[in-house]
C-alpha cells in the first residue's frame, strides 16, 4: 500500500490533532490553489469514521478531510482537517450553493440515539463552517443527498429503516423536518434482512422522484412531491420496485441523460439495469449481471456505484475481491426511447483497489480520475481513466486517511 510521505509525518510528530497547525496548513493550502498555476487543482471533501486504526503511523480520524488531486503529476495529497464532527460518513454538496456541504454524523448530545445532519459552509481557507444541525429522525444515517433544485436534503437511516426528508433555507441551511416514512418488510438473509434497512436516498435527475434503496427488504421505495400537502409522499403510481429475493440492493445511480437506473445490490454482488418511466416513476428491469470475475468463489460485498459522464461506463466496488468492476454500457438505440434489451451491461476490466475494502469509490466530476477510498488500509487510491475505453489505470499514488468512507467535490 502506498501512503503519502506528508501525512505520515504529521502523524509522526502528532500534528494531526492539532486544529491550529492544521488550519494553518489549510489556509497555506487554500493560498496555493488560488495562485494560476495551482488553480488546476481538484479539491475533495472525505467523511471519516474514528474508529482505532491498530497503527501507530495513522492516527483515527477527527471528522472531514480536505485533500486535492493535482493533474500534472497524477497524484492525490491530504491538505487538513475541514471540520471536526463524530463520524461523518457521507456527504453531499448542494448542486445550487457553491461552498455548502452536508454530512450525516453521529449525534454529539451524548443523548440522543438518532443521528445528526449537519449543514457546511466552505470558508475562504479550505476549512469548514458549521451552519447549523438536525436529527436525523432515524437511526445510523448512512447516506444523505440533496435534491437537483437545492431545496431539500434526505437522510437514508439504516438502523431504524428510515428516510427523512429535510427542507432547506436560502443559504443552504437546514431548515426543518419534511417528512419521514418508516418502512416494512424482510429478506431471506437473516444475518442481514430480518428488517428494513435504508442504505441510500437520492432523486432522479429531474426532481420529480426520490429513491432509497432498503437492503432489509429488497425493494427500492419510491417518493414524490404532494403538492397538498407539501411534503414527499410515497409515489401512489409506482410505490417501490422490488429486486431479486436476497439481492440486499445498496445503491444506486441515474445515467447522465437521466433515462436509465444502475442499482448495485450488497449481498447477492449483482448490477441490475432498470428504465426509468419520468411520467410515473417506475423502474423497469432490463439486465442483472455479477460483479465478480467468473470463477471467483470467495466472500464479497459490494459496496460503491458510479457512471461515467459519458454515460458509456458504469463502475462498481467489491469489498472482498478488493476489486473495481468495470462495465461498458451499450449504445442506446436510435430513437432512444428503451435500452436494448440483451447485454446492457458489459464487463470490460476487474482492477484491484489497492487496499483492502473499498466502502466507497468513485469519479471525480470530469471523469478523468477514479478513487477507491479501502476502509480496512486507511488509503485513498488514485487512478486514472482512459476516457476512450472507460478502463483503469494504476497511477501509483495514494492519501492515508483512517476510516474514509465519502467524498465529496
């Protein structure tokens, strides 16, 4: 594994709790970026979990990471602690308020057992402003996202089996609770379906519907707006649309174009390809194939799903096989109306993560780079994406970061 020689000597003379040091290395940072030569720089944002990490050279992580990848040299750098929360997992930005992010965390009250939602604000230094916070209304937030327009965030809860919708003030800020629906069911999985378990929430590219994936259940749900009563509903057209008994769906993903539904299931370590119907909402499936190599008999959990801008590539992680699987997506047709409905999805490259446990992965906003985020080994791995092939190329570069497990741009 390869860690990134800055960070470990941070760890080593125990700068890494040092909020002044870092702030000051952030806003040394952040200078740096603004000058012309810097401004090609991407910056990310990565929700971290505090969990020990069993070694004296990575220290556990105080909450949520600023890094950037700097293109020239194909390379990924950890720049500073952004904002200290209690395991802030996953993280959104609002698509309309440049700087705001949000993050699902622990609750700090000491208290509380629900889980806490809390609004960002990105100052000029890098580092991040607490606006403010809110209960989840569920248990063991593990996904949040913000709808196209900017006006709503929704928390999946995964202990209690619950999605919460939130609306949002003019600055981005949390407003109040929406509504929050409680879902039933079960799966043959009793080690892991014995309830419903919300692992994911996000709307479709025009707004109209919200999707959470209840790996308890094995059923997507599906939202709209009531415009009665001014609140997300459960869809009468199409309520939810149900996968494979067992599959345990995670996550899933929208193509660019908005027209089609990538859903990676956890526990069956399948990618199923659905049409979305934009008048009722409903998914129709089309193709379900494995993520794993043929012949790979050991045990997996997929865990990460993302679509290459271009539509033409879908990428997943398996935790497990510590693999990326790739897969290229097959021309729509002419009048583009359904996808054709044979070999969708076609896997092309099995790439190894570098680490050990991929929890998250995925795109940076162009396309041109991929990160797999290994829980287990505490690195941030960078690859590089041949744009003509969708395949992944090793660029030998890494981040240390214990626990990371979301990121954001």
């Amino acid at each position: 594994m390869i860690f990134n020689g800055s960070f470990r000597a941070l760890c080593a003379i125990g700068m890494l709790g040092a909020t002044g040091f870092l702030g000051a290395f952030c806003a040394a940072a952040a200078r740096a970026e603004d000058s012309p030569e810097e401004s090609r720089l991407t910056t990310l944002y990565a929700g971290t979990l505090a969990t020990q990490t069993g070694s004296a050279d990575i220290q556990p992580s105080q909450g949520i990471y600023r890094l950037e990848i700097d293109p020239q040299n194909d390379a990924i750098h950890l720049r500073c602690l952004a904002a200290r929360a209690k395991n802030p997992s996953f993280l959104a930005k609002n698509p309309k308020i440049q700087g705001v992010f949000y993050s699902v965390s622990d609750n700090e009250d000491g208290k509380s057992r629900e889980s806490l939602i809390i609004a960002w604000k990105r100052r000029a230094d890098g580092t991040l402003e607490r606006l403010n916070e809110l209960n989840s209304a569920g248990t063991c937030a593990c996904h949040i996202a913000t709808h196209p327009d900017g006006t709503f965030v929704a928390a999946a809860n995964y202990c209690s089996g619950q999605v919460s919708f939130f609306s949002l003030l003019p600055d981005g800020s949390l407003d109040k609770l929406n509504a929050v629906h409680t879902f039933e069911g079960s799966g043959p999985n009793r080690a892991r379906q014995k309830q419903p378990h919300a692992h994911y929430v996000n709307w479709s590219n025009d707004g109209r519907f919200a999707y959470c994936c209840d790996l308890g259940s094995d059923k997507i749900w599906c939202f709209a707006w009531d415009a009665e009563k001014k609140a997300w509903e459960p869809n009468a057209l199409a309520p939810f649309t149900t996968v494979a008994s067992g599959s345990g769906p995670r996550h899933l993903t929208f193509s660019p174009n908005g027209k089609y539904v990538y859903v990676l299931n956890e526990l069956s370590c399948t990618l199923a390809a659905f049409v979305y119907d934009s008048e009722t909402g409903a998914l129709t499936n089309v193709q379900t194939t494995s993520t794993l190599p043929v012949g790979y008999r050991g045990l997996n959990k997929a865990a990460a799903i993302d679509v290459h801008p271009s539509g033409k590539y879908v990428y997943c992680s398996n935790r497990g096989a510590n693999i990326i699987s790739v897969f290229a997506v097959d021309p729509e047709p002419v009048d583009g109306a359904i996808m054709q409905c044979a070999n969708v999805l076609t896997p092309i490259q099995f790439m190894p993560c570098g680490g050990d446990a991929p929890r998250f992965a995925g795109l940076t906003p162009d396309g041109k780079y991929f990160l797999a985020c290994n829980k287990k080994t505490h690195n941030v791995v960078l690859f590089k994406v041949d744009t003509a092939t969708g395949k992944l190329f090793e660029t030998g570069n890494s981040a240390a970061l214990a626990w990371c497990v979301g990121i954001v741009y």
